[in-house]
C-alpha cells in the first residue's frame, strides 16, 4: 500500500484528526541509514510524526523536527513538505539499548534533551510571514508522548498522539510504521474530550492495524469506535530527499580557492556523500577544474 496521510474531523465536533500509513517511507530510511531496531523506531515515529504535523501545512510550506538528545543516538532531524516527502537521519544509526518488557528501547536511545519544532515557509513564496518555532524538554524519549506534550504545550492544542514501528526480529526489516494525532480545538466540551480520550485508550496500537491491512481511514475509524470520520484531505508521503549534484557543486564552489586547488592538486576527485539520506556524488577533477574563478588579470 502506497504511504498516505489523512486529515480528517468528526462533523459537528470541533476536533482535527491525522492518521497515516508510513511503512515504505520508514523502511527506505532505515535501510539506507542502516539503523538498528530501536534507532529505526526512533526514526521511524519521528518521519511519522513530522509528516503527519506538515499536514496542516500548504504550499512550499516546511515542518522540521529535532530531538537535541543525551542518549546513545546522539540525535534525531525529521523533515516534511506540503507536497509529501519526507527525509531525516539520526546522528548515530548503530545506537542501541537493552529491551524493556521485550519491546525496543526507544527512550533509552533518546535519552534526555529537547524537542525543536520549526514551521518554515519556503524560500519560493512572497509572503513575509515569520516561521513558528517551539521547543520544550523531552519528557518521555518514547517520541509519541513527545509529540503530544509539545502540541500540548507548545501549539496548546490538547493533542493525543499514538506512533508507531513494527521491525522484524530476524532480519530487521520495517514491517509497518504509521499513526495518528487526534487534536481538541478550542471550544471541545470536557465530555466529548473524555468520551474521545477513552476510546483512543482502548484502541489497537497502529502497528497492530497497519500489520493488518488497514488505511489511515481506517485507523481512526477503528480507534474512534462508531463515530462518523469525514476526510477533509489525502496526500501521498514519500521518502525524498533535497539533495543533487548540482546543490553539491554550489557549496564546492562557495569553498575558499585555495582548498578547490588542493582538491585539484590531490588529482583524484570526491565522493560527496549526502548525510539526511545517504545518496553519493562523484565529483571529478575536471568538475573542481571548472569551479575554480578565472584568474586572468585584466
Ligand atoms: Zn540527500
């Protein structure tokens, strides 16, 4: 099943309702950054959540969340547009910690630190609204909990948040990745906040739903019990990164002379490697050759 998000609601509830499906995205990430089980699910709920916040984005809109951590991981950078494609990394894929209870140790690679949330404009748009940035501590290092406290506290939209990543024991494939973010806009009575938070309590976890064949529709019909869930819009997600030969050239060439010189002198090129989603870049001899400024005296 091709990734999707949903933003939905409830007719005549003022709730806002985000549900996806992210098991292709997360698995490329993770296969390409190599992580291991508890890094993946770390990386994993953080795409996951990150795409589903720029969700409420449009246009050449941009969410970016990092987690600024103590644990073995080192730290956690997610990216997500208006168009669906989402990139990220962790700073070191190999960390690990020991199981709780059988399950991954996501808040024991995480650790402590901070949650940054950046709302960014992009730079192709004429409107001079500032971007929104949000921080607050890490309490949970679970990323789910994380979330919600931050939208809590930070958006102050009473959020419940559920993330979620299935990998596979023998062979540490990402077998399902997704979730949903159920959020209670001003003016929710205190019942109908109650009444949704119990169901969501008593829901299957994503992953369970995911493994079993079901859309983001189809996780908030079945989190939200019989409630009539309306779809206000679907995007498709996508593991897509900026990068190219080209953005690599521009920043060669903002390189003081002096240093292309010696790449040129070295007389073997580059191997430019991008960090968020691994991809590699030869760079010839003949490639430094023609960014070095023409030094003829005039
Ligand atoms: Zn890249």
């Amino acid at each position: 099943m091709t990734d999707r998000v949903i933003y939905a609601t409830i007719p005549g509830l003022d709730v806002r309702l985000l549900s996806s499906v992210t098991t292709d995205l997360v698995a490329e990430a993770c296969a390409r950054h190599r992580t291991t089980p508890a890094a993946s699910a770390a990386l994993g709920r953080t795409l996951t959540g990150t795409g589903l916040l720029a969700m409420t984005q449009k246009g050449h809109e941009r969410t970016t969340v990092q987690f600024v951590c103590d644990g073995p991981i080192g730290g956690i950078v997610a990216v997500a547009d208006a168009r669906g494609d989402v990139r990220g990394y962790v700073r070191n894929p190999t960390a690990d910690a020991e199981p709780v209870n059988g399950k991954l140790n996501v808040a024991g690679v995480v650790g402590g630190g901070t949650m940054h949330v950046g709302r960014e404009l992009g730079a192709d748009i004429g409107t001079n609204r500032e971007p929104y940035n949000g921080i607050v501590e890490i309490t949970s290092g679970e990323i789910g909990l994380d979330f919600a406290y931050y939208l809590t506290v930070s958006e102050q939209i009473p959020s419940g948040v559920s993330l979620g990543v299935f990998v596979h024991n023998a062979t540490n494939r990402v077998l399902a990745a997704g979730g949903f973010i159920i959020q209670l806009m001003p003016g929710t009575s205190r019942d109908i906040e109650e009444d949704l938070t119990a169901r969501v309590a008593a829901a299957p976890h994503a992953t369970e739903m995911i493994l079993q064949g079901a859309s983001p529709l189809e996780m908030l019909q079945t989190a939200l019990g019989n409630l009539d869930v309306e779809v206000l819009e679907e995007r498709v997600l996508q593991f897509a990164c900026n990068c190219s030969r080209e953005r690599f050239l521009d920043k060669l060439a903002a390189l003081p002379r002096a240093d292309l010189e010696e790449m040129v002198a070295d007389g073997t090129g580059e191997l430019l490697t991008c960090h968020v989603c691994t991809a590699s870049y030869t760079v010839t001899i003949e490639d430094l050759r023609a960014l070095l400024p023409d030094e003829r005296v005039h």
